[in-house]
C-alpha cells in the first residue's frame, strides 16, 4: 500500500498527539516535591534580620559543632556562652527532596549545651542545617549543608 498525502497527515497528527499525551501523563502521575519551606515569603521579609542574626552568630567565641556520633546519633553542640538558661528557638535538618523527612527540635526555656537527634530520623543523603536561637535579648543563625 502507497502512502499519500493525506495518510501523511494523519500519522503525523496522530504522533503529536502521542507526544503531547505522553507528557501531559507523565507531569500528571510524577510526583512534585515540596516546596523549601511553606512560609518562602515571610522567610523572605527577615533577610535582613537573619543577616544581622549570622553577624550576631560568626561573633560568638566558638562556632556550633554538628558532630555525628559512633551509634549513627547526631549532636549539635552550641557555643559556651549559648550555654545559658531560658533559650529558645529552633534547630532544624530539612531534607530538600522530602518534608516529610525534616527533624526539627523546638527550644521552648531551656537550658542546654548540646541537643543529641537518634539515627532512625535521618536517612543518608543531604539536609540542610538551620538553627536560630535567641538567648540573653541576641538572636543567633546558622545556615549550612550537612551530610548524613
């Protein structure tokens, strides 16, 4: 059987719309991952704020030590003089590729040197380090990658 002009048409329609269809599937059933953070725009409106919270951090005599323990455990050691009464805040390991995985440790009037996290909340992979912590009126942020 010849192939004419309007046979030509026809399977060259018939595969577009193969194609468009292929795609419009695969966006439809791939799953979209979860934005960085729910609240972008507020985060947004404290740039300053958290830029003046880094300076506050960089000026403490010590850094924050992520330190990964023998039995998989992680522990955040804070710097001496974070090492008060009545601290608050947040410190955080957001996994980028899932929100369902972030560990996070709310700071409600504590008084601590460091905050252990077990090794059944992480997986291997990449996270991203966020603690801000207010002691004695100063607001304190750190921001870094860190590796499981």
């Amino acid at each position: 059987m010849k192939l004419n002009w309007g046979w030509g048409i026809v399977i060259a329609l018939a595969s577009f719309i193969a194609f468009i269809m292929y795609f419009f599937i695969k966006g439809h059933f791939v799953k979209q991952d979860d934005l960085v953070s729910q609240e972008y725009y507020d985060e947004g409106l404290q740039h300053d704020d958290r830029v003046q919270w880094i300076k506050n951090a960089q000026s403490l005599s010590s850094e924050l030590i992520i330190e990964k323990y023998e039995n998989g455990n992680v522990g955040v050691i804070l710097p001496d003089e974070l090492q008060v009464e009545n601290l608050n805040g947040e410190i955080a390991f957001k996994r980028m590729n899932n929100a369902k995985m972030d560990v996070v440790y709310i700071i409600e009037n504590e008084s601590m040197g460091s905050v252990a996290f077990v090794s059944d909340k992480f997986l291997v992979g990449n996270y991203r380090f966020k603690a801000k912590i207010e002691a004695n009126g100063k607001t304190y942020y750190w921001d870094k990658n860190y590796t499981y």
